[in-house]
C-alpha cells in the first residue's frame, strides 16, 4: 500500500524581529526622502551641491512627468 504526504494546511508565520524592522524602516524612509529631494526640490537657491544644475539635469524629465514645477 503506498503512503502519500498530504499538506496540513498550516503555515509559519515570519516574525520580523523588531530592531530589524526598524532598521529597514529607517533605510526606507531615508531613500525615499533622498530621491525627493533630488527629484523635487534640488533646483537653484536650495541645491546642495551649489550652482552647477548636473541633479537637476539628470532628472529634468522625471521632474515633469511628476508634475514638479521647473522653470
């Protein structure tokens, strides 16, 4: 007579521990804001990187299909 292995159903939950999770919020949140800033707000008086326009260049377009003003 043959056995066969049938699935119970039950799953294991994955408990993320807390300080890792934090971890990865913080990363998270701090690319995001990075991207912002450089996507939305990186333009003339508030560049940190100071006259040249290389960021904003960069992402000129991205700035427009998000609906950034730009000039």
């Amino acid at each position: 007579m043959a056995t066969s292995s049938v699935p119970t159903g039950r799953t294991i939950p994955v408990v993320l521990p807390g300080t890792r999770a934090a971890l990865w919020l913080f990363g998270t949140v701090a690319l995001s804001l990075l991207v912002y800033y450089f996507v939305g707000i990186d333009q003339g008086a508030t560049s940190v990187f100071g006259d040249n326009m290389y960021i904003h260049e960069l992402v000129h377009d991205a700035r427009h299909l998000l609906s950034f003003p730009c000039h």
